[in-house]
C-alpha cells in the first residue's frame, strides 16, 4: 500500500516490514512518545535522540508514534516484529528522518 506524504506536514514516507507506510509526528503523537519514553520535555526527548543515548525501545516507540500519527492502527507490538532491508540502522535512519521532519531547523533570513 502506498501512500502520498505531505513533507510540509511533517510527513515521511518508510518501507517497514516490507509495506509502505507514512508516519507522522502530531502533537498527540509527540504526547505519547513522552509519556512512553518518561521524558519531561520535548527538548529532553529531543536531545536523547540527537546525542545518540536512544534504545531499540525508543527506535519502537517513535516510529509507533508516527504511525499512529499518520492514522494507523497499529500496536507498539507490531512496530517491534517489523523488519527492515537495512537491519537497525534502517529504523535509526526512518527516526531520524521522521524527526527532522517534525522539528526542521529555522529558515534562515535572507
């Protein structure tokens, strides 16, 4: 099943477990993650990310996140049976799009 994103929603687009799927993090999504991964804030959760100190836990919980976001039903359970052609770094590399996709950095002034 393949689905259009939208890239200015914060959409992205990953194979996982051999399906298309969009993800995307909404504010309830992003609420989630936080209650799922006891983080106080979204910089906390943020920063856990961008230094590297994130957990194959934390890879299941975002990408579930984003794909309840985009509207899937989808359990945490499912997220942690699925494969990807590029093993681990595969699921760091769909995290790690889908938060530059909900936090892209400031446009800078011209």
């Amino acid at each position: 099943m393949n689905m259009s994103c939208n890239p200015h929603k914060g959409e992205i687009e990953a194979t996982l477990g051999g399906r298309c799927y969009t993800l995307r993090l909404t504010l309830g999504a992003l609420a989630e993650l936080e209650a799922a991964l006891n983080a106080d804030s979204l910089p906390e959760l943020l920063g856990r990310f961008e230094q590297g100190r994130f957990s194959a836990r934390d890879l299941i919980a975002l990408i579930h996140a984003g794909l309840r976001g985009a509207g899937h039903d989808i359990s945490r359970e499912q997220v942690a049976r699925f494969a990807h052609e590029q093993g681990v770094q595969g699921f760091v590399e769909v995290s790690a799009r889908l938060l530059a996709a909900a936090f892209p950095p400031p446009e800078e002034e011209q």
